[in-house]
C-alpha cells in the first residue's frame, strides 16, 4: 500500500511528498492493527466486555491516530 500511495504522492507532488505518505501508510498500518489486536485484551483484562471494542470504536481510535501521524510525520518532514 505504501509503494502504490507514494507512487501517487511522487506524481502529484514530488519525492516530499512520496516519502512522507509512504511513511504515513506503514506507521498507520502497523498502528491500527496493534490497537485493533490489543485493545479487546485490554478490556477483558479491566473486566469490560470485549465486545465493546467492536469495530466503530476501533475504527474511531485508529483514525484519530492516524490523523496525529500523519501531521506529525509531515511537520518533521517539511520543517527539516
């Protein structure tokens, strides 16, 4: 996904902008699955029901992050 995203990136707007989404995609990927695989263990272990871990809550959690990496990535990128 990172390849095909920063191959879009590269033609629209340079290699800044291909190597800040191609970054993006991979940290947001590996987030959201470590959030998605942890968060239902989490709350079993605080005695919730893990259901409530469905999917708009994971979804929710993982764009709010993905948002924040996304900023963070690109200021370090284009303020260097």
């Amino acid at each position: 996904m990172a390849l095909a995203v920063s191959a879009v990136g590269w033609y629209r707007g340079g290699l800044e902008i291909a190597l800040i989404v191609a970054i993006t995609m991979i940290l947001i990927v590996i987030t959201g699955s470590l959030i998605g695989m942890s968060l239902p263990f989490l709350f079993s272990k605080f005695k919730i029901d893990p259901a409530t871990a469905s999917a708009p809550l994971i979804t929710s959690i993982c764009d709010i992050s993905g948002v924040l990496i996304y900023f963070s990535v690109a200021s370090k990128i284009l303020s260097s």
